[in-house]
C-alpha cells in the first residue's frame, strides 16, 4: 500500500489512532493530493481520519472520500 514516504507515514498514523480501525479505508497518492477511498461506520471516524492526516507533514492536499455507513 504505502508506495512513497508520506503515504507510509500516514498509514502508521491511523494504524497507531487508538479510535480507529483501518479495516476499509485506502490510502493513495494523487499527483499533489491523497485520495483517502472507503467507508467508516461514523461521521466521527471520518472526521479523525481526515484530522490525523492533517496532522503529518507533506503538504499534501487531502481528498476525503470516505463513505460513512
């Protein structure tokens, strides 16, 4: 999955989140964006997915597309 160093970084952040669980979420690398693909069971989860890749440098801008069921 993590193909570059900022997608590795941002895997391990939501791996290590203590309240979320990565079991449909996708991370990928769009030219200067990260596509984040999948769903969620709550509009929180889908906010602390989003706020933890925020967190990590690289500039990127993020692309939430994360459904929530």
């Amino acid at each position: 999955m993590a193909s570059s160093p900022l997608l590795y970084r941002l895997d391990k952040a939501l791996r290590n989140h203590p309240h979320l669980t990565r079991q449909n979420v996708f991370l990928e690398r769009d030219r200067d964006q990260v596509v984040v693909r999948g769903t969620v069971r709550s509009f929180y989860q889908k906010q602390m997915i989003q706020e933890t890749i925020r967190k990590i440098d690289g500039g990127a801008a993020i692309k939430n597309m994360i459904e929530v069921q």
